[in-house]
C-alpha cells in the first residue's frame, strides 16, 4: 500500500489501517447509492491512482483490491472494476482518467 492512502485516508478506504470498518464483508450495496470499485492488480501505483481520484468524491465510493479474481471471468491486467463490471483492463490508468470514469458511471 503506498504512503498515499495511509495518510490521506478519509475512511473510505477499505484496506487503510486507519479505516474503522471492515468492508471486506460485502456489506456495500448499489442501493445505498455506494459505489464498490475494485483494483485487480497487485501494483501500488495503479491502486494509489485509483485512491487518489476517489479521495474527492467522498464516502459514496469504497475502493477495495479484488480478492477474488477469477469471478470476473478473463479480462487483462491491470483492470478496475465497478460494481461487480470490469470497466477499464489493460492499463494503469492515470488519476484523471479513472475520475473521469468514475464520474461518468456516478
């Protein structure tokens, strides 16, 4: 995890020390108006992106790395998912292009 997301942690974060709820229960719902973004990859400075473009849109979007890749069926590395969908695969996006996405799905 990079330095980024432990100290700009707003408690959104669902792997950050600093976080106080343990959302790897599955407990995010699209009908709470939650959104569930998950970083399919191991690499920090996609997950950092990833963190850093959600930092501004506040606690109606969790951002988790997948547990369990296999369920999203074939799709390159890196990929992000949202709500279950793979949204972008095969490149680190930069954080201006996954808040524009996010935006746009939001």
């Amino acid at each position: 995890m990079s330095d980024l997301n432990k100290n700009e942690c707003t408690g959104h974060c669902a792997t950050c020390k600093k976080c106080t709820v343990d959302f790897s229960k599955d407990l995010i719902s699209e009908d709470l108006g939650i959104m569930k973004v998950e970083v399919l990859d191991v690499a920090d400075e996609f997950f950092a992106n990833v963190g850093a473009a959600v930092a501004s849109m506040g606690p109606t979007v969790e951002v988790f790395r997948a547990s369990d890749l296999k369920k999203y069926g074939d799709f390159r590395l890196p990929a992000l998912a949202v709500n279950g969908k793979v949204v972008s695969q095969g490149k680190v996006l930069s954080v201006a292009e996954i808040s524009s996405l996010l935006m746009k799905m939001f």
